[in-house]
C-alpha cells in the first residue's frame, strides 16, 4: 500500500518538532500548509524570535504561527505529545545529545543533521532499535535520496558498483572560508545572507568539500560501501557517462573499488562547465549479472557503458527541505526509515587549511582552520584522527602544518560524556 492512501486511512494528525529553525526547516515550512495530517506542535530554537520571523517569512500567517509551541529547551517539550522529532541544528555534538535525550524518551527522531549521523550515527541507530523507536536520515538531503536508489536495485537483485551525488567542485575551493564563498556562487554578501538567510559557514561546506565527505560518509555507513583509500576524487562527469567512468579501472573507469562511494564534479580542472552534469543530483552504477540482463539493458534503452554490463540511473535534483514530509509519513504510516546507520565504514578526518599555532581554536565545517577528508573507520581509530564533526571548539595542543591531519593527540577536547560513550562505542565495533 502506498503511503498517501495509508494517510487516507490515518485519523489523527502526526505531530512533530523541529529543532532549531534554519533553512532546511524553512523550506519544509513553505511546505506545510499543503501537507496532510501533519502538525507542527513545537519548534524549539535558541532564538526564539528569529524562529517565529522564518515561520512568517517561509509563508505561514500569523494565526498558524500562534498555534505552535516555541521553546529553547528540548527538555522542556520532551514529555508533550509529539510522535517525531527533526533536528535541524546542524551541529554535530549538540545534536548528538538532543538525539539520545530524544530516543531515551521513546519518540522517533529525523536527523537532518548529518554531521551528527556521520559522528556518532552508529551508536544513535542502535540506541533507537533497542528502545523500539526510529532515527532516520531525513528525505530530500542527498544521502537519503541516493539510499532510495540503492534500496530499488538491491531489492531487484543488482548489486551497486558505485553510489554517490554531484557538486561544484574545485581543488582550489578545498581552502575556500565563509569569507570569500558567495564569490564562488556568483552571490553577494546582502543578496546571500540578508534577502536568503543563508549561513555562510555552511554553504562553504557545500564547497570546499566537507559536505561531500560528510554525506558520502553518511551513505558509506547507511548502504555498507567502501570508501576511496586516499579520500574522494570529485571526477568531471556529466550524466551520460557515469555508467562508463564510474566503474572499476580494470573494465575502463575510474574507481578503485567495486562497491564504492563517490562525487563527481559539474566543472572541469579549467573551472569549465561541463555538459550534462548532475551539480545538484544523485546516481547509483548497476551491472549486468548475465547476458540476457545486458541485452534488457539494450533493449529498454537504458544507458551503459560501451561493454553494455553497466548501467547509470540517476535523479537531476534534490528539494531538500521541500521533501521532508516523506522522512515524517514513512515513520509514522510505516514504521520505517528513510535511510539510517546500519555499519561504521567511514569517518571525516580533520586537515589543516592553513597554517594553525597551539592555542588556536577551531571552528568546523566549513570554517576557516580546517577542510574534512572521507578516510576508512579503521584509518581513523589506527592514526586517532579527529573527526570533522568534534572539531568546532577544539583547542590545539601543538602547532599543526597547512595540509596536515590534525589527530585527537592534538587537541583539548570538552565533550559531553553521551558523545564520548558514543564514540568509544563504535571504535569498539572495528576489527
């Protein structure tokens, strides 16, 4: 049964909280008058008032706004009658907390933190099956929506040789700071963060390459694919030959694993657009498990490499925000994830993207100190780096080099004990 004819047959409203209040959730909220037996019940943000201005600008009136709950403390709305909570802070170390605090509580909690889901996801999935309740990556985020494909041709006996999304990518865009990041979306300063509100900090993720190792990090973990040995390659490749570079190099591509991660880029080393490419879109490689399969391929026009035994399918787009109602009907009407943590493949070590002194103090995704690199779990217990996601804050201990791993040997760590016991506890799961 599909999901909206279940809804059909649901009487009460599912009711829902969102923490923090960002452009993810803003998206969703221009959404929500449209949306069937969804009610928002709380938002809790630590602006409160900031909050209640997003939900006005997203396109809600002021009487829908009075109906919500506002707060600034999770523990304050934990005991409400909310069926599912959506954490949207975006911090990693913060949102590791409000996720145990939520599923401690038996309610069901979407991270569209990924940083959270990359740091200590293993731990919050296993937390949330022994307490009987769900974590979920959050539909219309990249990786939930590259999980979908990957379910789709699994189910249907294909195994996947490479999963991964588009972006605009660039080596030089590796050292790139909240300072000089809306040059490189053709934005200005007002125009990106006054009329759009968006954050700086964070759309530099999105292109200096930390996002990527965070959501293919995410997949890694989520769909048990391995990750490039010397971090992702972001190859130039437009749609209709992923089914011919994205494949093993012994048959002809570029990838070194079967089974494997990876992003390709929408511009060439020239910094040239190149054509057809999937900048905002997600893909899987499928392959042939015989010759009458290969001649399907062929038949139904579906397109291969130049052997025939691999095929690409790919989705051009990613509404973020837009989609989350899927993430909130899938948990409520099915009881199911839209994606989440089931290995723990991968990690984002932390580099260095300048020169930094002892003392100095970090500050993150997408900040100006350091730049994040998908690495193998076992590379990360083996070499103690420290992940991306624990870095915001850390204090160092020595002077570190432009380019340079930076390890948790390194650093002055203050952690709550809940993010410690996470990590402990899926180091322990490495063999």
């Amino acid at each position: 049964m599909f999901l909206h004819t279940k809804l059909e047959n649901r009487k009460n409203p599912v009711k829902i909280c969102f923490i923090g209040c960002g452009k993810f959730v803003s998206m969703f909220l221009a959404q929500y008058n449209h949306l069937e037996k969804i009610q928002i019940d709380t938002i809790v943000d630590i602006n409160v008032d900031q909050a209640k201005k997003n939900c006005l600008k997203s396109g809600l009136n002021e009487q829908v706004v009075k109906q919500i709950n506002f707060s600034n403390s999770l523990e304050e709305v934990l005991d409400r009658d909310i069926e599912i909570f959506i954490e949207a802070t975006g911090n990693p170390i913060v949102g590791t907390v409000h996720a145990t605090n939520i599923i401690k509580n038996n309610k069901h909690v979407i991270l569209v933190n990924v940083e959270a889901d990359i740091t200590c996801g293993k731990y919050l999935s296993d937390l949330a099956k022994e307490n009987g309740v769900i974590c979920s990556m959050a539909y219309g985020d990249q990786p939930s929506l590259i999980l979908e494909q990957i379910e789709w041709a699994r189910l249907n006996g294909f195994s996947i040789v490479c999963a991964g999304k588009g972006t605009k990518y660039h080596p030089t865009f590796e050292y790139s700071t909240p300072d000089t990041v809306w040059g490189h979306y053709g934005l200005t300063k007002k125009r990106a963060e006054k009329e759009s509100g968006m954050n700086p900090k964070m759309f530099n993720s999105f292109l200096c390459g930390d996002k990527s190792a965070i959501e293919m990090c995410a997949v890694s973990n989520a769909a048990n694919l391995k990750c490039p040995s010397n971090g992702l390659t972001f190859p130039p490749v437009g749609v209709y030959d992923i089914a011919k570079k994205m494949i093993p190099k012994n048959d002809g591509g570029l990838i070194e694993f079967d089974g494997q991660v990876e992003v390709i880029s929408s511009i060439d080393l020239e910094k040239k657009d190149i054509p057809n490419d999937l900048r905002w879109g997600v893909y899987i490689v499928i392959k042939a498990q015989n010759e009458y399969v290969k001649n399907c391929f062929k038949d139904y026009g579906m397109v291969t490499d130049t052997s025939g035994n691999y095929s690409a399918i790919w989705r051009p787009y990613h509404y973020i925000g837009l989609e989350l109602a899927q993430s909130i009907y899938s948990i409520a009407l099915d009881g199911r994830s839209t994606g989440h943590t089931k290995y723990y493949n991968a990690d984002v070590a932390s580099y260095a993207k300048k020169n930094l002194k002892v003392g100095e103090k970090l500050d993150g995704e997408g900040g100006y100190c350091a730049r994040g690199k998908l690495v193998s779990s076992k590379v990360s217990k083996n070499k103690k780096i420290l992940p991306l996601g624990l870095s915001d804050q850390a204090i160092l201990k020595k002077d570190i080099k432009k380019d340079d791993i930076i390890t948790l040997e390194d650093v002055e760590l203050n952690l709550p004990e809940v993010v410690v016991e996470a990590r402990d506890y899926q180091y322990k799961l490495i063999q």
